[in-house]
C-alpha cells in the first residue's frame, strides 16, 4: 500500500508541475501552491462523493428515480450503493497528502 501511496504522489506532484506550467505559464511557489491546493481539493471531494455514495446515502433518490422510470421493474432496481464499487482511499490519501505538502509550501511562501 506504501509503493501504491508514494506512486499516486509522484503522478500527482507531476499533474501540479504540469498544469502549473499549463495555466501560470512558470513554476514557482505561488503557482504550486494554487495547483496542489485545487488538484488535492478534487481528490478529496472525489473521494468524499464516491464513500458517500458506497455509504447508501443517495440510495432513496436513485431508487425514486428508477421507480419514476418507465424501463426499470420492480425487481430491476438495485440501490447505487450496490452498483458503485469503487475503492476511493488512494485518491484520499494522496489529496490530504498533496495538502499537507501544500501547508508547508505555504509555510515556507510566508515566511520568506
């Protein structure tokens, strides 16, 4: 789990070097930090959606939804939680990673 970890954090440090480049036309700390921030936000959100998801949380309104729909029977429905089996804890990781490297480029920004 530590090899996969360290591995979405290269790719990912990469992603931040790239699109920093991409949007802020240079690499500096002002625009990693702004990056990283948004980069690991998405993670985290992405992550937080898909575990709600798997939780059942949603699983009324799909089912209302598939209900109100005229292909789907009775025994056709499934709940969402069911249906998403996505495992969300390296995208987890690897976003309050990129925030805890974030906080220390910040850090170091003030302080210089």
């Amino acid at each position: 789990m530590f090899k996969k970890l360290v591995c979405w954090l290269l790719a990912s440090q990469l992603l931040v070097l790239f699109f920093s480049f991409l949007v802020y036309k240079r690499i500096d700390l002002l625009s990693y930090i702004n990056t990283s921030f948004t980069i690991g936000a998405l993670l985290i959100l992405f992550a937080a959606s898909v575990f709600m998801a798997r939780t059942g949380f949603f699983d009324a309104f799909v089912y209302g939804f598939q209900r109100m729909s005229s292909k789907f029977n009775e025994e056709d429905v499934r709940p969402l939680s069911k249906l998403v089996t996505l495992r969300v804890s390296m995208p987890f990781l690897t976003g309050v990673s990129m925030m805890v490297l974030m906080a220390i480029a910040l850090f170091l920004q003030s302080s210089s």
